[in-house]
C-alpha cells in the first residue's frame, strides 16, 4: 500500500491525487492521510503542497465534472473530519473512471467514498449558510467592520465572496479564531486570506463612538419583538445553535 502524507489543506491533498495519477499508482492500494498515524507494510511518501500542480487539478476537476461539483470536493476538504481526503481522492478516481458529465458527480451515493464526500461538502455547506445569517459585524474606531467567528469547519473561504458582493465599498475583517485567520476586504480592491501568527490574535478592540449605541438599540429590538407567551427554547436551539451565540450582539 501506498500512503501520502498529506497536510490539512486543499494544496496538499490536490498535490497528492495529481502525484498519484503521474506515478501511475493502483487507485485500489492508494490512502491519502492527513494523520501521522502508522499504517503496517505501507510506503508513505511525504507530500508537499505545489501551487502549479493544484491548478492542474483545479481545473481538470472544473472541466470535467462542472463547476459545482468541484465546488462540493472543494467544500469536503474544509471539513474538520480527517478522513475526508480519501473520499475526495477516491470520489474523484470514480467520477474519473466512470466518465461522469458535469452535474452527476455525486450521482453514485451506493459508493461509500462518494457518499462520504458528498456528505462532509453538505456538512459544511450548511454551516456556510449559517454563518451568512448569524455572522454580526461590529464597527471599529477606524471605520473598518469586524466580525469575529469560530466554525466547526474552514469556511472562511467561502463566506468571503458573499460578504464582497454585499459590502463591495467597505473595509472589512471577518477572523476565524479557531484557525487564527482573517479574511480582509480592502474597499473597491480584491480581497485576501492572511494566516495570523499567536501576536496577530486580537484582544482588545477600540469600537467606535456609535457602536455601542446600535449594539443596545439592536438588543432592545431583538427582545421588544419576542412573544413571552410562545417562547420555545427546544426549537429556537434548533434553529440557532447554541455555539453561534457568544459571536451575536443580540445574546451578548
């Protein structure tokens, strides 16, 4: 058996699914990790992140199973799970082998590689679309918009575009204190993902004069519209998962 040892990000685990198809391997002996983890009688062989190579997938993946399907093998490896390279890699041996038209992908969820995959990208598609209604920008003293953020999953990638496309003449920060990084959006100008260091954590944030004052004005709204009478707890944690809470003005 061969294993690549992968490290956790999308361009290590492409770099890999792009060396074992150039090497030819056995699709069937072939485990992409991202663990440290010992597999008995196996040859690992250490991948390292190639920028030119991930292209070279990116856009082999986009012309041959479409846009949205490469957008869901994108969206699996920004899951948490450690297994989600294998079922990447081997969802894309099988959509490979199998000729599938863009859309169809996902088709074969009988497969447990695929079903997988395609399970992991729901996974953190849902979260995407959480963290779009719950996500709350505060106002710092300099004008920029803060939001501070802490998903299960690495999605910051994909929240920015739909931040940019609302907000397109703001300076914004949305920070991942999970992963300590920070999406910024200087205005008019494209924006960028930087990868903080332990000094890079913010602390203390100076808001600025008005903010506090939206902040009580939103908090007063929030609770003059409730309805003591018909308050449900169980289906409001449903709705609105506990753990997005300490990230809302409202609940703070």
């Amino acid at each position: 058996m061969i294993v690549y040892r992968c490290e956790d990000t999308l361009e290590s685990v492409f770099t890999a699914i792009y060396q074992a198809y150039e090497e030819k391997r056995n699709h069937q002996d072939t485990y992409l990790s991202l663990t440290e983890e010992p597999i008995l009688f196996a040859e690992d062989i250490p991948v390292k992140a190639d920028e030119e190579k991930t292209r070279k997938v990116m856009g082999s993946l986009r012309q041959r199973f479409g846009w949205e399907d490469s957008e869901r093998l994108c969206m699996a490896l920004a899951s948490e799970q450690e297994d989600k390279a294998q079922a990447v890699y081997r969802t894309v041996v099988q959509g490979l082998h199998c000729r599938c038209r863009p859309g169809h992908l996902f088709d074969n969820l009988a497969d447990s590689y695929v079903h997988r995959a395609f399970a992991l990208a729901r996974g953190v598609s849902t979260e995407v679309g959480h963290q779009r209604q719950f996500l709350r920008f505060q106002e710092l003293d300099s004008g920029v918009l803060f939001s501070r953020i802490g998903p299960k999953n690495d999605v910051l990638v994909f929240l920015m575009p739909h931040f940019v496309d609302r907000l397109p003449i703001e300076n914004f920060v949305i920070y991942d204190e999970k992963r300590n990084l920070f999406g910024i959006h200087p205005a008019k100008r494209q924006w960028y993902l930087l990868q903080g260091q332990d000094t890079d954590r913010p602390r203390q944030l100076s808001y600025s004069e008005t903010e506090a004052q939206y902040q009580e004005l939103f908090r007063q709204f929030f609770h003059s519209i409730s309805i003591e009478d018909r308050r449900n707890r169980k289906l409001q944690m449903g709705m609105l998962p506990l753990r997005f809470r300490e990230y809302m003005v409202e609940f703070q």
